[in-house]
C-alpha cells in the first residue's frame, strides 16, 4: 500500500524515477555520478538522481546571473506576486509533498505536512515583504542635501540544506531571496534528493506559467562536493548553509577566503531548565515532544533538561512513564508518535552515544535499543532513551542528532541552571519551565540564556516563521525567515543627493580651487 500511495504522490510531483537532478526550471540534466535515495521508512530504493558535474554547474550558473538580469529589474511585489503564485501551489499539492517528505526522511506526516505549512506561511509573508523592503530616510549635515538609504539584490544565493528539514529550509531562504530581487541555485542534502526535485518541478511550473526564466531557481544534486562548487565560486554572492557544525566551520571558512558572504544555521545542544515553580505536566510535554519528536532530528530538539534538585524525581519518573506510552513505527501511520533515523550511520552514532554516556559514569534511566522485526526492516527505528548525566560529559556537550535526552541536576538558585544551560559551544535554542517572574525575566536577560531563540513556557522545539531563526557561538550566528531577516540577502546603499549649485564638503572641509 505505502508503494502504491507514494507512487501516486510522486506522479503528482511529476518526480520519475531516473536521470533527473541538475536543473535550471524545468529541464533536468546531469553528467555526475548517480546518487540513489532509499527511505528509512521501509529500506525501499525510491529513486536514482543523476548528480551536477563541474561542468553542468557552470551552465547552472551562467543561467542563473542570466536570469538574475531579468529578475532584479522586476519590481519587489510583482516579485511577490509569483512568491503568492508559488504559495497557492504549495496549498494545492501540501498533501503529496507531505508525504514525499515523510517517505523520504522518515519524520511523520503531520510533522512531513507541517513543514509544507511552514513553506506557505513563509511565502505570504515573504508576499507582504515585497511592499516593504525600507531603507530609512536620514539628515544631511550640508544644506541642501538628501540623504537616505536602500536595499539591492545581492544576485546569486547559494543554499546549501540538511536532510531533516528538505524542503522548509529551501523555502525560508528563496521565498526571502526571491523577493529581494535575487536568484537561487540549491543544494540539497544528499540524502533527501527527491524532495528537492519536487519542490523545483513545482517553482518551474509557476516560472513558466509567468513567462520568467528558468534560472531563477535552479538546483543542484550530490554530496559536500557538489556544495563546493557553490562555496569556492564567487559568482555566488551568499551561501546560506544549514547542516553540522563541523561543516559550517569548513563553509565560513571557504566563504570567506573570497571574502563572501554566509548565513549559517548549525547544530543546537538545547537545553530546557525546569525549576521548582515549573508546571510539570506542561513541561513533560514540552520535553518529551521535543526529545523525541523527528526522532530527535531537528537542529531544535531538546537534548538536556537542567532540573532542580527539589523536583529531580518526580519530572524523572513521570518522564519515564510518558516514554512508555510512545509507539515506534511507520511515520506515514498517524497513531505512531516516532518514526525511524535517516539511516544506518545515524543509528551506530545512536548506539555509540548510549555507549558513551555510560562510559562516562552516566546511567540509563530508558534504555533505549535498536528495533528489529516486522514493520522495521529498514533497521533504521531505535528507541528514544533517556539518560542521568553531568552537563561536562563530552557526548553531553556535542550534538547527538537522535532521540537521546540527557538529565542534569541543578541546585540553588536559577542562576545555576542558566550557567549550565550556557555551558555548551552551541547556542541554538532553549527554554525554562516557570511561573515565576523573576526567573523568566532573568532567563531573558543579558546575564540569562545565550542563544538564538528564547522561550518561557513552551519547549525549545520547533519556532514560527514571523520571528528571526538562528543560533549563536558555533550555531553559526545566522538569522532566517521572519523578522528583518531579510536584509542578509540585499546590500545597502547609501545615497546623497545634492539640491544645489554649491558642493559643500562633509566635516566642513574647504578645497577652494
Ligand atoms: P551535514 O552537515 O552533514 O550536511 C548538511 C549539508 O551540507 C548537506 O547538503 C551536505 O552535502 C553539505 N555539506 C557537507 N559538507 C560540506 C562542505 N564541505 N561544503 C559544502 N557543503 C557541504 O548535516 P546533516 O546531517 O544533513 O544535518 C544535521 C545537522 O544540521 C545537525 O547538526 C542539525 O542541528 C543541523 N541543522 C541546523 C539547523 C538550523 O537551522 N540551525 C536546521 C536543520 C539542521
């Protein structure tokens, strides 16, 4: 049945099964190697994708500053009206490209249909953009002067995505970009290939049906190699990389070798404090969603909970029954709360975590395991674990990318948490559990959380696309989506105009000739 629903679904992508990969719109091309996608769903080879050649990238990019001509000279909303455009697509065909999401990652379909959700939200607000990309209006010193400033496209974007989020990521950065009057050339991860092949039939479709070229949105298919391509070239003005931090640290460097620019979203270690004045159903909740929702694969996912000493036990038991009642199987089944890992690699880098965290002198409270037999032939599902820990363990202080949760203990006052909860590279996104002002307001002050995204009440995962998305330290310090994100992908110009028929100099410097 799942073959022949997701058969379906690929028909209404318009994704065929072989030679497709390299594409400026609507025709796909490619001379690399051929990379195949298999699900973890069911271990089932879904596609084989012909990868980008060096020489296939330079067509891509000769087409995209083509297209790039056209592009920037386009209004900002008219080029919003195709964002709008794509957005109506994207509502039409949510629930195929849903299912393809969750066919070929593994994360379960309302989270697979979440993701579409997110890529529509942030076109309609990328639509409302277009009418207000502001410079500010400013005061000259000299008399007769103007001054302001004013955002221009920047040209070519290079995206570079991971597997977990494969098509939202692409949309938070192009529905902004595009507005902005720029192009896009995407890379997808390797490991989610067709989703990209989809979301580009779909944006080709709206091109063509407006008459743009092709090369406005172009992709590219294969692994770190292909991504290099994009990072050495200088036609690229700005690479936005969503991935590992061990990747990032290679990408800024690169980048900036050609002095480029770059948007870097990286790996969290996401931590949520409870304190004695926490709600602890709210917070069961919040950690067990967050520990183990896309089994622990979101760059937002809770890893450590920071628990006081006084409610150590009772969050710990009830943890412990909540991870009872979690069922483990097929995504696309909606009565299943956990779906399996991208693949087999991600499971041995599971099993040598729960080795690690023991070695270090932690204790399994869930144990956790690798689940074989009936419905998990893929070998790819595990079992959420759950494990006492001290926050300078080193598999504590790295990125797990599984559903792993680490319990710390915290004494004293809320300062203690937050010290632990900094006490990591990463600084992506965390949380505290309180209806306690004062610990909420410290918790957001200058002297609370370090990182990107900051919540009371609700847990670290996930966030809405109106606010700015990014993390701190090694998380990369990038911002995306809402807020005046948008800016990364314009450069300002500062212009002064003179009224006049004198030519006072600035700082009242007199050059008489
Ligand atoms: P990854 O770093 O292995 O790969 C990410 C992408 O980078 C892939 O497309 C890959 O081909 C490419 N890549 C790798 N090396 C490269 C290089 N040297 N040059 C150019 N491109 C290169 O990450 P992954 O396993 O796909 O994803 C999981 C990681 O992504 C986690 O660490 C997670 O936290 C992070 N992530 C972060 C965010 C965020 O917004 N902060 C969002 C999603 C995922």
């Amino acid at each position: 049945t799942i073959e022949k629903t997701i058969q379906k679904t690929l028909t209404k992508l318009g994704v065929q099964n072989l030679n497709q990969g390299t594409s400026t719109g609507s025709n796909f091309f490619g001379n690399g190697e051929i990379i195949e996608s298999f699900s973890p769903v069911d271990g089932n080879l879904i596609a084989k994708v012909t990868t980008t050649s060096k020489d296939d990238f330079e067509t891509v990019i000769e087409t995209a500053q083509d297209a790039f001509k056209t592009w920037r000279l386009k209004p900002a909303p008219q080029r919003g009206e195709i964002v709008r455009q794509f957005g109506l697509k994207l509502r039409e065909l949510k629930q195929p490209l849903g299912e393809l999401v969750s066919y070929e990652m593994g994360k379960s379909l309302q989270e697979g249909l979440g993701e579409v959700q997110e890529m529509i939200d942030i076109c309609d607000f990328a639509v409302g953009l277009s009418r207000q990309l502001q410079g500010s209006t400013l005061h000259s010193e000299r008399p007769g002067h103007r001054m302001y400033d004013q955002y221009h496209p920047l040209g070519i974007v290079g995206i570079i995505s991971a597997f977990n989020f494969p098509v939202a990521v692409w949309a938070w950065n192009t529905a902004l970009a595009w507005i902005a009057g720029d192009v896009c050339i995407w890379k997808a991860s390797e490991k989610a290939p067709l989703c990209s092949i989809a979301c580009q039939n779909i944006i080709a479709d709206v091109l063509k049906e407006n008459n743009l070229p092709e090369g406005i949105s172009c992709i590219v298919n294969g692994d770190y190699k292909v991504g290099e391509y994009m990072t050495t070239d200088k036609r690229v003005a700005l690479i936005s990389a969503t991935g590992s931090i061990r990747m990032g640290k290679i990408v800024a460097k690169t980048v900036a070798e050609r002095l480029g620019r770059s948007l870097l979203e990286l790996g969290g270690n996401n931590a949520i404090i409870v304190t004695p004045d926490a709600d602890i159903k709210m917070t069961i909740i919040g950690a067990v969603f967050g520990a183990v929702g896309t089994a622990g694969q979101r760059c937002t996912s809770t890893r450590r909970l920071i628990i006081h000493e006084s409610i150590y036990d009772t969050v710990k038991n009830s943890l412990i029954d909540a991870y009872k009642q979690l069922s483990i199987g097929n995504p696309l089944d909606e009565k299943n709360h956990v779906g399996p890992l991208i693949d087999k690699a991600a499971v041995e880098m599971y099993k040598n975590a729960l080795q690690q965290v023991v070695e270090e002198g932690g204790n399994l409270v869930v144990e956790g395991g690798v689940l074989s037999g009936e419905g998990y032939e893929s070998g790819c599902y595990v079992k959420p674990a759950i494990a006492e820990a001290e926050n300078h363990f080193e598999i504590v202080q790295n990125e797990t990318f599984a559903p792993v949760l680490y319990l710390l203990k915290y004494s004293g006052d809320v300062e203690n948490a937050i010290e632990i909860q900094n006490g990591v590279v990463q600084g992506l996104s965390s949380a505290i559990m309180t209806n306690n002002l004062r610990e909420a307001e410290k918790f957001l002050s200058q002297a609370g959380s370090d990182c990107g995204i900051a919540n009371v009440n609700i847990g670290t995962s996930g966030a809405e696309i109106g606010g700015a998305f990014g993390g701190e330290k090694e998380t990369g310090g990038g911002r995306e989506s809402g807020s005046d994100a948008w800016k990364v992908y314009m450069r300002r110009q500062t212009n002064t105009i003179n009224y006049t028929t004198e030519l006072p100099l600035a700082q009242g410097i007199k050059f008489d000739l």
